[in-house]
C-alpha cells in the first residue's frame, strides 16, 4: 500500500471516531436534556397543575355567568311573548264578540245572564206552588190533564 492510500485510511478512521464521539456526545445531552425536563416538572409540575386548576375555574365562573344571562335573556323573551300573544287573544276575542253580535248571535255572558233568569223564574214558580191553595192545585192538575 502506497503512504497516500494509508493517510486516507487513517484520516477515514479518525472521521469515524470523531463521528462516533459527535454521536456520544449528542447522545449524552439528549439524555441530560431529558433529566432536566423531568426535574423542572417534577419541581415546577405543583405550579403548573394550580395555574391550570385557576384557569378552569374562572373558565367556569364565566360560563355560569354566560348561562345565567341566557336564562334571564329567555324568561324575558318567554314574558314578552306571553304579553303579546295575551293582547291577540283579547284583540281577536274583541272582533270575534263583535261580530258575533252584528249577526245576533249571544254571547256566553248572555247565556249565563238568561239561564241565572231562567233559574229565578223557576225558583219563583216553585215557591208560588207551594203556597197555592190544595182546591186550585186539583183543579189545575185537571185541567193539565185535559
């Protein structure tokens, strides 16, 4: 073998230690690196863990608040609707009532007015039954016979 070939042998054999050292020594830190990860979460993991506790609570809190204000915002909204659909019922009732009355048709108050007449009557007619004589009772009883 020529010394040229040698030197290049040599100088490859040296490359690959060298490689080789590169190569331990990033191994290494890469294994110190992980060592340090591990203790900065083992000591700073407590801090971290509490931040992100404090952080879920007041994520929470908001969210209560929000949903309390949606609850308020449908109560209005449901007491709005009530009063509107109450004043259509009233202004349809209204036009309803009237034109029923343009027609002649009764009303229910109407209704309840003659039935509590009717009901007066018949009370009276009952009473004055009662206090007629027994002679006038047979001959009405007669009569309605015939």
């Amino acid at each position: 073998m020529s010394d040229a070939k040698r030197r290049a042998e040599r100088s490859k054999i040296k490359g690959a230690g060298a490689q080789g050292g590169d190569l331990r020594r990033y191994t290494q830190q890469i294994w110190l690196a992980g060592l340090g990860a591990f203790s900065r979460s083992d000591e700073e993991g407590g801090k971290f863990f509490d931040a992100l506790v404090k952080a879920g609570e007041e994520i929470e809190h908001r969210t209560r608040e929000a949903a309390g204000m949606v609850e308020e915002v449908r109560g209005r909204m449901r007491e709005k609707a009530s009063d509107t659909l109450g004043r259509v019922e009233r202004v349809l009732d209204d036009g309803l009532s009237s034109t029923l009355g343009r027609l002649g048709i009764p009303s229910q108050r109407d209704i309840e007015t003659l039935h509590s007449r009717l009901d007066a009557l018949t009370d009276l007619l009952q009473e004055l039954r009662s206090h007629e004589k027994p002679s006038n009772a047979s001959k009405t009883d007669k009569n309605q016979e015939n």
